[in-house]
C-alpha cells in the first residue's frame, strides 16, 4: 500500500499544519518548509516507541534523527514528534507516503515543519500533554486516558466554548512570539532611557526649577533678569511725575 501511495490524490487537501506559537508569520512558515527536511508528526498513541517511528520513515530515505514530543513535566511521550531526514526530497516522499497512514492502530498526521527548535518537543498544555487532549473530553486509552474537558460547550449558545482551566493562554495566534519580543524590547528600551534621564538629573539636582517672578505673562520665567521689573516700576514713576 505505502509503494501505492504515490497514485493517491487528496479530492479535499487538508488545511496546511502551522505551529501558531512558532514566532513565525505564515508567510514565513509556508517560505520556510519550501526547503525543510523536517516533519512534524501528530496524532500518536502515547505508546508509539522512538523505533517504531524510526523504522516506519526509514522506507522513505535516510532518517536523521527522531524528536519525540514529551510531556512538560513527567517528560514521558504525549502523542507527537519531529523526523528529520537528510534531504528535503526524502521528507517530501514521507509526507506524500505516509500522511494518513496507519500506526499503532491510528490514523498519523504526517506535516512539514520549518525545523526543530529545542523546547518544541514538550507538550504546552495544562497538564504538561498536548492542549488537544486537555480539552477533549472523551476517554483515549492511547492518548492518556480521560480527556481533561477544559473546553466546554456554552449552553443555550451553539458553536460557543468556554476555557475552564487556570492557565491563560493565547492558544497559539501567528506572530505572537515575536510580539511579545517586541514588547520586552520596547520595555527594555523604555527602563534604559528612564535610568539615562534618573542619573542625568542628578547632576542638576541642586539647580532651581523655575526662574523669575511666578506673577507674570510667561508662566513664571522671567526674561532679563531680576532687575527687569525694577527698571519698568520706575519708568512708571517717571512717568506720572511729568505728567
């Protein structure tokens, strides 16, 4: 079937895999697997060894190394992973080959992927597992079990869900790493000219600031010094003498 799979044509392609919490726009993510020899693989069993998966995409060219996704805490799998092969010909094969194959008794989702970062194999979920089985609310045997149910339906308000967990996520929105970098940058930016002005300051700390009567037209600068409005109060005295 897998030497058959190149006659298959998808009548409905499925919608392109993105990680949305890759920093990355999906302009830049659909440029980046142009030429990616990575693939990110979904829908495991949580049983599914490193070998299995390694035996599996070696019948589509030479395998680089297996990332097996983990669970953020127990750092046992939860269900995903990276296969990297040696070439972008080979990881295109595997995706043609082996998307929507069977392993372990469950149908793979079989995507490119830019390329593995370290920190991307663990789970972002509350549990530490995936969020998709943090919100399902069935019960997988070969995804760990019952489904954590965060994400309920809102009665009387079809097609609305509520999050009920206590982490606050954005649940993954294009560009939001680079976002928030720029965020921290501007901050950062913003602490530094702050500190600048603080120890210039200081230099003139023992300096007044205002100068000149605060009774005039200027908002209490006084141009021309203090003897300024000496020499006008007695031209007014001459003035009035004269007349």
């Amino acid at each position: 079937l897998i030497l058959m799979a190149h006659l298959y044509q998808e009548l409905a392609p499925q919608v392109v895999y993105v990680d949305k919490k890759s920093g990355y726009t999906q302009e830049k993510w659909l440029e980046a697997i142009k030429v990616s020899r990575t693939l990110y693989v979904g829908n495991l069993s949580f049983f599914t060894s490193e070998e299995q998966i390694h035996e599996l995409f070696s019948k589509c060219g030479g395998v680089k190394r297996v990332v097996m996704g983990l669970n953020r805490y127990k750092k046992s799998p939860c269900g995903f992973c990276f296969v990297e092969f040696f070439t972008h010909e080979q990881a295109d094969q595997a995706v043609n080959l082996l998307n929507k194959s069977i392993l372990d008794d469950r149908v793979i989702r079989v995507d490119f992927d830019p390329g593995f970062t370290e920190g991307r194999q663990f789970g972002r979920g509350e549990s530490g597992d995936q969020w998709r089985d943090d919100f399902r609310g069935d019960f997988d045997v070969a995804r760990g079990g019952q489904g954590r149910n965060l994400l309920r339906k809102v009665e009387d308000m079809p097609g609305r869900q509520v999050y009920v967990g206590k982490r606050k996520q954005d649940h993954g929105k294009f560009g939001a790493a680079e976002n928030e970098a720029a965020v921290k940058k501007a901050k950062a930016q913003q602490e530094r000219q702050q500190s600048g002005w603080a120890t210039q300051g200081a230099q003139y700390a023992g300096l007044p600031m205002a100068f000149g009567s605060s009774n005039n037209n200027f908002g209490g600068y006084q141009f021309g010094g203090k003897d300024a409005g000496k020499g006008k109060e007695k031209g007014k005295g001459k003035g009035k003498g004269k007349g």
